[in-house]
C-alpha cells in the first residue's frame, strides 16, 4: 500500500508493530503525519495522520485505528514496538 500511496504522490511510511499476543508482526501504512511525528509514539502523529491496512482492511483515522487494533488484538499497541519500517513495501 506504502508503494501505491508513494507513487500517487503521497508521503506515506509502513509501521510494523512488534509483540502483539497472538499474532506475529503486524505492518500498516500512515500517511499525514505531523512533521514531529515519532514513530513509536502516536501521540505524536498529529490529526491528520491516516492508517490504511490491507490486512485488516481498514482506512480510519490515526488515533481511532489504534483503539480498534487494541480491541482486536487485545494488546496496548502504544507499548507493542512501533518501528518505521519503510523499506518494506
């Protein structure tokens, strides 16, 4: 999806998100991210940030993707080892 978005012009980055019980690394693309973004802090994203995620099939909002991925994969994905991980496509 990173790829796709970069081409049409956007500046999009993929995420992995390490150590979520269950599950092995789950990755998603962002894009609008605030220009102090961190990538393990998503307090920091800002508004505008945007998750897109093929796995999980959805395009929400930064803050309310990561309350929805904590209710599926039960975990505090603020402390799950949020990393870029950009040269993944």
């Amino acid at each position: 999806i990173r790829y796709k978005l970069q081409k049409e012009g956007v500046d999009a980055h993929n995420i992995i998100c390490t150590d979520l019980p269950g599950s092995n690394n789950h990755v998603f693309s962002i894009f609008g991210l605030g220009k102090d973004a961190v990538a393990d802090a998503p307090s920091t994203w800002g508004n505008k940030a945007v998750i897109v995620d093929g796995w999980c099939n959805i395009v929400m909002k930064a803050k309310d993707a990561i309350e929805y991925y904590e209710n599926i994969f039960k975990a505090d994905i603020k402390k799950s080892g949020l990393t870029l991980y950009d040269w993944f496509i």
